[in-house]
C-alpha cells in the first residue's frame, strides 16, 4: 500500500515540473521518499 501512494506521489511531483532542473529536483525528491520508506 505504502507504494502506491509514493509512487503516486512521484508521478505527481513528475508531471507539475516545468524545466529540466526541475524534474531533477523531483526525481531527486522522490529517491529520497524511497528511501524513507524502504528504511521503514
């Protein structure tokens, strides 16, 4: 369950960015959730 809602998460944060810089930010924030969540 808890990966459907990252991964809905991060298909969110992918399709509100705008510029390359951006989606980097993005992509970097949601390795970072991942990674809380495989902690847990």
């Amino acid at each position: 369950m808890k990966r459907i809602v990252l991964l809905a998460m991060l298909a969110a944060l992918l399709a509100g960015c705008n510029t390359l810089q951006g989606m980097g930010k993005d992509i970097q924030q949601g390795g970072a959730a991942l990674e809380r969540a495989a902690k847990q």
